[in-house]
C-alpha cells in the first residue's frame, strides 16, 4: 500500500481532536486511554469483554444525528476509534462540575458501593439517555447486562436508569450534535486509516477491492472485525498481532441487503445493526442474539466473524444452518459460496484459505409454513457462553413433517445438524411417538463432552428435551414453556 | 468573641448526624471517575511491574526450574523467587509456615505462585512468566472433601461441639432420618482484582498502597518477608473496589512481591493481578460437604442431630479454622436443638487454599439446616415454614445454643410473622400449588428462611479497634479509624457517628486512608464488625477531645461542666453560644490538646474453645426472606419471580447504606446458589476463571418484584453504637430462601412429599437431574 494513500487513525477524545500513526495497533482503548491519556476513570476489571469497568462510548454521525455506542475498551484496539467520538467518564460532568443526569441518578438512587463497576455503569447509562423515550425494564437489563457489579445487586442502578431521564431535557451533547458531526465529518479525507509501531501494521481498507489486494499483499494478516473475540488473543493469550486488517471501514461489508429470497448480511455487521431484520423475519434468532453477548459486545462483534472464527459455541451459526444460510467468500477478486454447515470442516478448522475472507452470510427470508425456534441453555440468562444451544426449522404438510433441519451448538467440535434425528422425523407424521423415537437418536448425531459449562450426560439429555419442547410448542400452543420469556413478561409489568 | 442571643434562628439539627438516610461519601466520585483506587494512583517516576510465575501441576515435587529465559524476556528487570527473601518465606495470615510467598521444592496446587518477574510494564511482565521451563515430577493430587477424607489429609485438627446426648435422642426419637447434602464454594469476583503499589523509602522501609481488608495483617506480613520489624513498613488503603473477605488475608502475597522487589530495585513495584491470575492464585469460599441425622416428633420438632461438616480448606490453613468454626456456630441457625453434636473435619486439598468470604462459614452451616428442615417437612407432609416455626428458639429452656450460649435477643418469631403476613405466604403457596396443577413444564415454587447470624469476632481479642481524631484550629475534623472502606459504607457511617458526637455538620468531617502509621495492631475490617468497633473506637476518640474542649469551657468561662452543651455547629456554655470552630480555636490558644486517639473493646463476650462453650457473640443480627422461583421441568433453567425481605438493622446508622448490604448481600448470595460454579477438572485446574466461565449475577437475574424492608423500632438490646446492629454479612444469608424455592418447585413434582436431591449450586444441569432423580423415585416406589 502506497504511503500517499494512507492516513494516521483520527478521532476525538471528548472534544479534542487526536491523531495516531505510531502506535503499536495491538493497544487497546483501554492501555491507551490509561496510560498515554492517564485517564484512569476508565477501570480494567477482566480484560475479556465480560465484566464492563471498562465501557467507554463511541459516537460517529449517522445522518444528521449522533449515534451513541458502548463498548468493551479492554478488547478494542485503538484503531477501531477512528472517525469517532470517544467519551470517558471523565467526559460527562460539565466543566461547572455539575454531573451528567445519568451520574446524578446514579448518586440519588445509591447506585454505588465500592465504585470500581461504576464508570462503566456509567458509559452505559449515558448510551442508554442518548436513546428515545423512557427505557422499561427489560430495555435496561438489556443494556446493563453486560456491567457486572458485586455490591449493590443491581437494582439501585435499575432505578437510575429509570430516573434519569426524569428532567427530560436533551443533555449538553445533544446540544453540541452539530459541532461535533462537522468535526468528525473532517477528519475523513477518503485515505486508508494506517498504524506502523514495534514492527506490528494496521490496516483499515475502505473498499472491498482495498480489503481484497491488502490480503493478497499480507496472507498472514489476522482479519479484525468486532475485536470481540481477536481482542482476547491479545489481553488473554498475549499475542502480538500484525499486520492487522481492520475490516470496520469496508463500505460494502457494511450492508444487510433484503430481497424476495434472502437477507444478505454483510461480514462487518454488528449484531446490533443486524437485530431490526433479523427480528423481523425470526424473532427467536433475535433472542439469541441479544443473550450471544451484552450491548456492548452486540455493538462491536459481527455475525460475520462469529461465523469465521468457527467456534464450536458460536450462537449465530446453530440457527442460520437450520435455516440453510449460505456463505459468501472472496479470494483476490473470485467470489464463491457454499452451504454454511460445510463451512465448519472440524475444531478450529474452516473453510477458509489464509487470504480468503466472508463477505456476506445470506440467509433465507421467512416463509409462513416454516416454523423457526431456537433454545439456548447456559448457566445465566444474559451474556453467558453457550452450554448447548438447538435450533429447529420445521415446515409441515397437513401433520406430516415435510422438512425438519435441526442444528445444535455446544454439542460437538463444530455447529452440526442432527442429521439422524432430523432422517428420523422427515415424511414422518408430526406426533409424539415419532418424536420420542427421533430423541433415541440424538446419541448417534452428537457425543458432546465434559466441560465447565456442562456434562456430556446433560447436554445429551437437554438436546434430547429440546425437541421435546419444540413439539410441545408446536403442538400446544397454549402451554407456558418458557422460563426466558416468562421473566421479560415479568419483567415487562415491574 | 461571637455572642449569639437566643432569638437568632440557628439549625435544630447538624446536616448528616446519625441514623440519616444518606449517599456514600465517594457517591459522586465514583460516578465521575474521580475515586482513586491502587492501580489509579500517579505512578512514581520508574515504576516497574510484578507478574506471578504460576504452578501448571496440582501437586508436583519440582526437578528443575529454569528460568533463564524469563530473565532474557524483553523489558524484565528483576526475577524474584525463594532464594531472594532475607526474611520468612510465608505470608500465612495465622504464622503457620504454610502459606510460602514462593513455592521451592513441592507446590502444592494448580496456580501456585513459584516466582515472579519485574518488568517495564505489566504486559512485558505477564508475557515474561509464561517463558519458564519448569519440570515436575507429579505427585498423586488430592481434589476433593472425598479425597481428603479417604486419606485423612487435613490442614487443622477435627473439631467438636457437643450439647446433651444427640445419639440417644436420635435413637429415641419417634422418626430419623439420615442426608447428605453438598454445596460449592464461591468466588469473591470483587471487581478490583487485587492490587499493591510499594514505594521504597529511606533505611530500607517501605510504603505499600495496598487493596487490602486488613492492612495491619499486609504490614506484618511484608515485614517478616522483608525480615525488618513492622515498624518499617506502612500500609495504606483508601478504598476497595469490593472485598467481600477476598482481601482479608489475600492481599499479602502481592503486597510482600512487590515490596520485595521495590526494596531491592530502589524502585517503585505494582502488582496488580490479571483477572484470570487472581481467579486462579487465590482462595475462594469454602465448599462443604454435610452429612447429618435427625430425630424428630410428628410435628417435626428436633429431638436429636447430629451434623458432620467436612470443608475444603484447599492447600494451606489460612483462616479456615475459624471458618469452620463459624460454620458450626451456625449449623443451628435459628433453632433450637434439644440434644446435639457437630463435628467439623478441615480438609487439606490440593488446591487453592480458600478463605474468608461474606459469612466466614455461617452461610454454610445454615445451609445444612435449612435443608433438614425441608427434608422433616416433606416426610411429614408439612409446610415447610410450620417445620420451622416449630423449632425456632423459645423462651428457656429452648434458648440455648449448641456451644451453650443462651440467646438473649430472639425476635425472629415476631419477625417471621410479619414477613409471613406482608408477603402473604399462605396465600401464595396455595396459588402456587394450583399454578403448579395446571402447568406441565413450569413450576413454581416458594420458600420462606431465616437468619440468625452471631455477631462478633468468635476469636475474642480480634474484637477491638482504634480510632485517631483530630480537630484542626479552623474547626475541621480529620478522622482516621482501623476499618477499611471497601464499598460497604462503613468511612461515612463512622464520619456521621464522629459528626455527631461534634455536633458539626458532616462536610467537616474529613475522611482519610486507613493507614498502619496512624492507628496500628487493628483487626480486618471483617466479621462484620466494621461500623460496630470503630464506630465506638471513633466516638470515644471525639469523647476525649469533646471532654477537654468542655472543660476548657468552663474553666474560661467561669461555668459548670452541666452548663456546657454541644449544639449544632455550636457550643452553648452557660447562656452563651459558641461557634465550635471559635471554641476549637480558643481551645488552641489555652493549649489544649485537640487530637486523640480511641479505643474499643467489645463487652461481654468469652469463649472456650477446649469445651466449645461461653458466650462468643456480643448479640445476633436477624433477618428473613420469601423468595419465589420458576423452574423449567424440561431444561432445569429457573429464575427468580417475586422477593420479599424483612431484615434486622438494629437502629440504622444509615439505612440507604444499610438497605444496600441487604439487597446486595441478598443478589450476591443468589448467585453462590444458583449461577456460580467453580468447576475444577480432573487435573485440578479451576476451570472457571473468569467472568466469561464463572457467572454471577446480572441485572436482569434480580426479581421482577423485590420488596425489601428494615425492621422498624427495633434498637439493639446491647450496647452498640447508637443501638445499630452489623449488617456486611447476615443478608447474604437471605439467599437461602431462593435455593430452598427451587427445591420447593422440584418437589411440587412429587406432591410435595419427597426431599429433592439438589445440591448448591442449582445449575440448570443439577436442578434437571434432580427432577430426573426424584420421577425416578417415584416410579420406584409405585
């Protein structure tokens, strides 16, 4: 890449313009924010994106309005603020010292004991006022979700949330909107964002034709997306990544396309921005999407890489196999496609070659007769890593199983169908005999193992009752089946 | 001189005296960013940074270690192991030689510490500690309570109580039983991992900022390691980012690696663990196995037990003796036993050596008798509660405890009756049970328990604190006390109890770090005594000080000691008022002494241990909860519906602190019993070392319906300060309730009349094989 077509990594901390180009592009917001900034509002409390002391919000212009994100600063690399606001805790109080109305709902409510958890309750609350409207409970355990606090049990900063917005008066952001758009607005002249320090590169193509020739040039290159789980190589396993290949600026990348057939969801999506379609067309994928991670890592991870990484308790996967998604993948400037089960060759192991790269996952749209439901277990509701995870697409002729996919996720080294059970129940009639009979053969399609999150004797066990309920809630559509939307309704009344 | 006449409106009460409703005092720095914690403080010019070198074996005789490329790593200044301590090689917190800084020749479990790397940064040296070649020899490793039992591996002798003859009551009684039921330990997940930040200073004497519970115990320890007398070392703390006993004695081990380091570098030394090194290197809650046996009566009144407690101490004693301990002063809970022995066998495991937590035992024990009590009542076909009611302590001669105390203060029957009421418990059940008929994969389930928690240190001299006061010539108070603040709320409940003894308003009362060099020999702020002692310790300092500015008074103004009072802000001597800051410099003018220190030794209390007897608690804290839970009969996931609490503050000091230790105590006891696992696999790796794998609760976990409230016009029949009770523990145990409604749930499968097998904590796997286990049962025994 020519130097001419590279630009250093601009953004704003608070109002101040900032510009990087000889930092090692594996800090992350975090290092950087506490050591070069020594602003040390912003707390480290696990350093994997799970505890939420370390919540910064990103702002960048979405039209003629800011748009307000909160992230994980412990797994985001520095280059991934570029074109964007930064706010810090330190940011919110005005100059006057007078707090932000979310900091002085918090002190109101006694929302803090020991305070270490605080500021990034904080970052969050104030993501959450820059939002429409007063937010009901289960819009707040969402957005909380994923700040971890050991003190107060939640429900003083609960009532925060909730009072808030009590004043109802568009905060001093709001206010400044317009000067800081125009100042983002200038700091993109079109060039590549670039970081070179310690030997280590960074690259943030704004094309795909960019994105293509930078992997041809460096095969090598790690292929960043959300950072949401490629941070942790470098906080957890202390790894030092380069060159790194940003793949957040890539407009085309930055899509969902929908036609009669297929949803077509670019491979930089957030699940965030994916949530509204996906909603739409399956609403029990979207509830496994917002229980995958917390809005903070909803609002940095991609389906895209969810699915690349290959995890074997990837939460994406599981429903988009049973719906028979496709893979699209570009190799210098040869697109091609498959299934997505055929994706997931074996542990750690994709189709993929080193300087291939997804594109876009394409998923069908809904169809009346296809009935879509997805069940995940896991020791906690929110923001938890799958134990096992099933999704069933069924699609029925009178009583008889006309098509049934059935792919569960925790439960071998890849996302697989259950392809015995799925034999088991095809042309067969839609009734519980058959289905008793199909569970006898989950053991042939799945020998889950022993972890911490479950037993292979459980997970079994769960898989086999998995379908039962799925029959169940075709079959009654009356019974009360479910513990997670028995708490949100719950939840929804408080 | 300021002469005020009576007709001058002055404020009738001083702005945050005692028993008021206020913010913690660190409200709004928290909320800003600006409360500074260790890791926060401006690192000194050339600060370098520790990262532990930790065991990859369980247990291993260690051949060869080489460390060679540890040395070579980019940025490492200094490697660190035994060989380099001038002083002792332990940082045990009781002096038993068990607790090596460094392992040498044997480590003894999964993610000891063997040495440990100074480097530029903490990255350099974290990334240096993973260079070491070390080669074990492996030695058989003992994981479990099971294991330690077999082979009577354990770190402190068996101990004994003993009242009556619990084996000829069992033996008499019209109905036994015999159970065993498990529980898990739990991990402290204070959000601030542990952090120390020495500096070294002249003569070889160090300063460590330290994360610490109990900076006194830290000095000590630092001391011995460095062999110097503890009077060259400082510790100081101004505040935790939670403690939760994770830093009681946890904090020693870092301080003392970094102190190392900082003395012989000359340079400052951080050692701040990584999340998933503080998960693995440190101690946790003990998990416990409980064998028992019971007779009882046909209403399920207790004739006999006997409990056999066996605790996983992990590698090394720490405090597991007095945890135990407390264990079994709280194996009775609420209840009184007519005949009873608890036996409490400490089992030394090859694995993290676990220590204090929020409970110190207690949590344990009671929850070995909630689950008796369950287990009597679906025998005999009764509610749950009338099983209970049926046992609480009574009038004497039902009021003697298992270690011959007698219970002076019991109000649980009254307070179980009120909750019982204002939660509609009855009610609620019968809906219940009909819900349940009419739901095939759902079920619910209620549960009221309660909670009787011994409040002092049972080892008696931990039970006293110091204070230091003083009062500056423009009025202003600096008040430095023993206890550390680590969320809690004790520094602004001790600054309102000083505020009012002044009768100044609170913003004058300033305060400040606890330090070592300002008021030394203190105990852990611990056992929830914190706010108890030094809150005594901080008034009788103020006392002093308040009793000299007195008798300056009157000598100057020629009146009685009777006609001096201190009002708001002001003193009245004689028909005069003062301004407090006008008499307090007046008072410095006639040389008058304007600083003391306090003191504070609890009353009252003794214990024997040789015959496990006397009276270890000054007094008991009580409290009660009815939770209610759904379950999903299919997956085992269940979640928590409605909450309701009624729990004994004494007379509040601060009740929007206090209410904040029950909720929180409440939550955080919830997720020991639910969503919290430690999970340790066959090579006793823990597993779950981080938020990702261990899971505590989060904000939508806390019940849709939480009522929570403070016993009212309820003042503690001792002595205490200003008749409040300890609040930092006994909530905690209110989470039995949840546990205890998820087995109610389960059993509502079985009509109610079959015990569950479900041990802590209910996992959505535990609680669906308890359901599989007990249909099974019942197809058995049809």
């Amino acid at each position: 890449m020519k130097k001419d077509q590279t630009r250093p990594v601009r953004f704003l901390l608070g109002d101040e313009r900032r510009e990087l180009s000889a930092i090692d592009p594996n800090t992350t917001v975090l290092t950087y924010l506490r050591r070069v900034e020594r602003r040390v509002g912003t707390k480290e409390g696990c350093g994997e994106g799970d505890c939420g002391a370390c919540t910064v919000v990103l702002a960048e212009p979405e039209g003629d309005r800011l748009r307000y994100r909160a992230v994980n600063s412990c797994i985001q690399f520095v280059g991934a603020l570029d074109g964007k606001q930064l706010l810090t805790v330190e940011d919110l109080a005005g100059s006057d010292g007078m707090l932000h109305p979310c900091q002085q709902a918090l002190v109101d409510c006694h929302g803090s004991q020991c305070g270490f958890c605080t500021p990034g309750f904080v970052m969050s609350l104030f993501a959450l006022y820059q939002e429409a409207g007063t937010p009901n409970r289960n819009r707040i355990d969402d957005a909380l979700a994923g700040n971890l606090c050991r003190c107060t049990g939640y429900g003083p900063i609960a009532a925060a949330a909730k009072a808030m917005k009590a004043a109802g008066q568009p905060d001093r952001f709001a206010h400044r909107a317009p000067q800081t758009i125009a100042a983002l607005k200038a700091l993109d002249d079109g060039a590549m964002p670039h970081l070179e320090a310690n030997g280590h590169s960074y690259f943030a193509p704004r094309s795909v034709e960019q994105l293509a020739q930078l992997l041809t040039d460096h095969p090598s290159a790690t292929i960043l997306a959300g950072g949401t789980d490629v941070g942790l190589w470098v906080t957890k396993q202390l790894r030092q990544l380069g060159p790194i290949i940003w793949i957040g600026e890539v407009a085309e990348l930055n899509r969902i396309t929908v036609d009669d057939r297929w949803i077509e969801i670019g491979a930089a999506i957030t699940y965030t921005d994916a949530m509204a379609t996906v909603e739409a067309h399956y609403p029990d994928m979207a509830d496994i999407l917002r229980r995958l991670g917390s809005e903070q890592i909803r609002n940095a991870g991609t389906i895209g890489g969810n699915i690349a990484n290959g995890s074997p308790i990837g939460d994406s996967p599981p429903p988009l196999i049973a719906l028979g998604s496709r893979l699209v993948l570009r190799r210098g400037d040869r697109l091609r496609e498959l299934a997505l089960e055929d994706f997931f060759l074996d542990y750690g192991k994709q189709d993929r070659q080193p300087d291939e790269f997804v594109v876009a996952v394409k998923v069908p749209v809904a169809e009346p007769k296809r009935i879509l439901r997805c069940y995940k277990i896991s020791k906690r509701f929110d923001q938890d890593i799958t134990a096992s995870l099933g999704a069933f697409a069924l699609t029925l002729a009178d009583k008889e199983v006309e098509d049934i996919r059935i792919c569960f996720g925790g439960m071998a080294p890849v996302p697989r169908r259950a392809r015995q059970v799925e034999a088991a129940l095809k042309g067969k009639e839609w009734i519980r005999e058959n289905v008793e009979a199909a569970c006898w053969v989950m053991s042939e399609d799945y020998a889950p193992i022993t972890d911490m999150r479950a037993s292979a004797r459980y997970r079994l066990q769960v898989a086999q009752n998995l379908l039962r309920k799925f029959f169940i809630e075709t079959t009654e559509p009356a019974a009360r089946t479910r513990i997670v939307v028995e708490r949100r309704a719950a939840h929804e009344l408080a | 001189m300021n002469l005020h006449s009576a007709a001058t409106a002055e404020p009738t009460t001083i702005r945050g005296g005692v028993h008021n409703t206020l913010a913690h005092d660190s409200a709004a720095k928290h909320a800003t960013g600006a409360a500074i914690y260790v890791d926060d403080i401006p690192e000194p010019a050339g600060t370098l940074h520790a990262a532990p070198g930790l065991s990859a074996r369980a247990r291993a005789r260690i051949k060869n270690i080489d460390l060679s490329n540890v040395r070579a790593a980019p940025g490492v200044v200094l490697v660190l192991t035994a060989a380099d301590i001038p002083g002792t090689n332990d940082v045990s917190p009781i002096g038993a030689g068990d607790d090596p800084l460094f392992a040498t020749e044997e480590v003894e479990f999964h993610g000891q510490v063997l040495f440990a790397v100074i480097a530029e940064s903490h990255e350099a040296a974290r990334r240096a500690t993973r260079l070491a070649k070390i080669e074990y020899e492996e030695l058989p490793a003992l994981l479990t309570v099971d294991d330690a039992l077999r082979t009577q591996s354990f770190v402190l002798p068996e101990h004994v109580m003993k009242r009556g003859d619990p084996v000829s009551a069992i033996t008499h009684a019209p109905h036994r039983m015999k159970g065993q039921f498990r529980l898990g330990g739990q991990e402290h997940f204070y959000l601030e991992g542990q952090a120390s930040l020495a500096v070294p200073m002249e003569d070889g004497d160090v300063l460590v900022h330290c994360s610490t519970q109990h900076p006194s115990e830290v000095q000590h320890n630092v001391a011995h390691v460095l062999g110097r007398p503890n009077n060259a070392v400082t510790v100081e703390c101004r505040r935790m980012g939670g403690g939760f006993g994770g830093k009681e004695t946890q904090g020693s081990q870092w301080a003392a690696i970094a102190a190392l380091a900082a003395v012989k570098l000359k340079r400052p030394v951080k050692c701040r663990l990584d999340r998933d090194d503080d998960m693995i290197a440190t101690g946790k809650r003990h998990d416990f196995r409980i064998d028992y046996e019971v007779g009882y009566d046909d209403q399920g009144r207790i004739l006999g037990i006997s409990f056999d407690h066996a605790a996983r101490c992990g590698y090394s004693a720490d405090l597991s003796g007095a945890i135990a301990d407390r264990a079994m002063f709280h194996a009775d809970n609420g209840y009184f036993f007519e005949a009873v022995q608890i036996r409490s066998r400490r089992c030394k495991t090859n694995t993290v050596s676990n220590t204090a937590f929020r409970g110190f035992g207690g949590p344990q024990g009671m929850l070995g008798i909630e689950e008796v009590m369950d287990a009597i009542a679906r025998e005999r076909g009764l509610d749950p509660l009338d099983v209970r009611r049926i046992n609480l302590y009574g009038d004497a001669p039902r009021n003697v405890t298992p270690y011959h105390m007698q219970v002076e203060d019991n109000i649980l029957p009254e307070l179980i009756t009120q909750i019982e009421e204002s939660s509609a418990y009855r009610r609620r059940r019968q809906e219940i049970t009909q819900w349940n008929r009419q739901n095939a994969y759902l079920k619910k389930g209620i549960a009221l328990t309660p909670v009787k928690f011994g409040i002092s240190f049972t080892t008696t001299h931990l039970n006293q604190a110091g204070a230091l006061v003083h009062v500056y010539t423009d009025g202003s108070v600096h008040l430095n006390h023993g206890g550390t603040e680590m969320g809690q709320g004790l520094f602004i409940k001790v600054a309102q109890v000083v505020a009012e003894e002044f009768q100044i308003d609170l913003d004058q009362v300033k305060i400040t770090p606890t330090n070592t060099g300002k008021v030394p020999n203190t105990s852990a702020t611990a056992a929830s005594s914190g706010s108890d002692m030094n809150g005594m310790a901080a008034q009788a300092a103020a006392r002093k000080i308040k009793q000299r500015l007195t008798e300056f008074a009157a000598e100057k103004y020629k009146v009685t000691a009777e006609d001096i009072a201190f009002l708001p802000n002001r003193v009245r001597i004689g028909n005069q008022e003062v301004p407090f800051r006008d008499l307090v410099k007046q008072a410095y003018m006639g040389r008058v002494s304007l600083s003391a220190t306090g003191y504070y030794r609890t009353p009252k209390i003794h214990y024997d241990r040789e015959t496990a007897s006397g009276r270890p608690f000054l007094y008991f804290a009580y409290g009660a909860a009815v939770s209610e839970v759904m379950i999903d009969t299919l997956t085992g996931e269940h979640t928590l519906l409605r909450v309701d609490i009624l729990h004994d503050a004494g007379k509040s000091l601060n009740p929007a602190i206090d209410l904040g230790q029950v909720e929180g105590g409440f939550i955080q006891g919830m997720g020991w019993l639910t969503s919290e696992e430690l999970w340790f696999d066959e090579q006793g790796r823990l597993r779950t070392h981080a938020p990702s794998t261990y899971k505590i609760p989060t904000c939508s976990d806390r019940p849709a319906d939480f009522r929570m409230q403070l016993l009212e016009n309820n003042p503690n029949r001792e002595e205490t300060i200003h008749r409040s009770k300890a609040v930092g523990e006994p909530p905690l145990m209110l989470a039995i309730s949840a546990f205890r409604a998820i087995s109610d749930a389960i059993a509502s499968i079985a009509n109610y009349r079959i015990l569950p097998r479900l041990d802590a904590p209910a996992t959505p796997e535990r609680v669906l094989f308890a359901i599989e286990e007990l249909q099974a049962r019942m197809e058995a025994a049809e």
